[in-house]
C-alpha cells in the first residue's frame, strides 16, 4: 500500500490542532514521524488515522481556538465511524461521498442539499453513522487439505458425520 507523508503543518491541519502542539507531540514521542534526509519530519496518513482513532489518551485531537468543536450531544446510532473525506461527487439531486476509514473505503449517496448543508468537502473528516435493521456478519472460509477430501459418497467427512 502506498504510504503518504504529510509535513507537519498540513498533518496539524488534518488533525485540527497547532502545529507547535503537533510539533511537541512528535519531541514527547506520542507521534511517529519520518524524518527527511534534510532533519524535516513527515507523518504518515496511517500515524493521523491512528491519532485520531485514539481520540484522547496521550495526544488528544481538539480543536483549534474559534471552531466548532463539531460535537454530537447525541445519538441513538452506535455504528459510528469517524473517516477522511476522498472525494465528494455531486450530480443532480444526489450526491456520493467516499470515506477513507483507515486503510478501508465507505462510500454513502445522499442528496445534494445535504452536502450543501453539511459543508462537506474532500480533505475534511466526517462521521459515518449506520442504521440499519439488518447486519449480517461473514467470515471467509479456511480451506485446508484434510477438509477438502470427499467420502466415497460424493460427501465430505463433516457433511457426512452430521447425516
């Protein structure tokens, strides 16, 4: 996977906190950098993912002085993903929001208006909230040598010890 390296400034922005308070972060030890061969450090998309999944503890995301703070009081969904915003494409009355969550992707339709309402724009986070009625869990299948032999019968050995 490709990694991207942002500067410190643009990784303060994306966190939404200073770059001096960024920058004492990375002195502390509380936040990973790579350092250029010119003494410069940069910080990993995966290091924000991971600072702002953490949410508190050792290095707190707050807002900077004079914004809103973005708090629900609030909220009956408990399926909440926090994400980074891709890519917004608007065509018509609806519109296609992609979160990068981590190292996986979500995408949602909702309409225009509220994108319009919402202020929503690729480079900001956003909160993914899920209601849904139905949740289905999958898990992949091992398929290992001895589960694959058949019986004489066509069967395998556990379809054929639960007749």
């Amino acid at each position: 996977m490709n990694t991207t390296l942002l500067t410190v400034r643009a990784a303060a922005d994306r966190l939404g906190v200073g770059y001096s308070t960024l920058k004492q972060w990375i002195y502390s030890g509380r936040v990973r950098t790579t350092t250029t061969a010119g003494g410069h450090h940069r910080v990993a998309e995966a290091e924000i993912d991971r600072l702002v999944a953490k949410g508190g503890g050792d290095a707190p995301v707050t807002p900077k002085a004079g914004r809103p703070t973005g708090l629900i009081v609030a909220l009956s969904g408990r399926n909440q993903l926090r994400g980074f915003i891709e890519e917004v494409r608007t065509d018509g009355l609806l519109a296609q929001v992609r979160l990068r969550i981590g190292d996986q992707r979500l995408t949602a339709v909702i309409t225009a208006d509220a994108v319009d309402e919402l202020k929503l724009k690729r480079g900001d986070y956003a909160l993914a909230i899920i209601k849904s009625t139905e949740v289905m869990i999958a898990r992949e299948a091992e398929v290992t040598a001895r589960r694959a032999k058949r019986t004489p019968r066509g069967l395998s050995r556990a379809e054929s010890r639960s007749r």
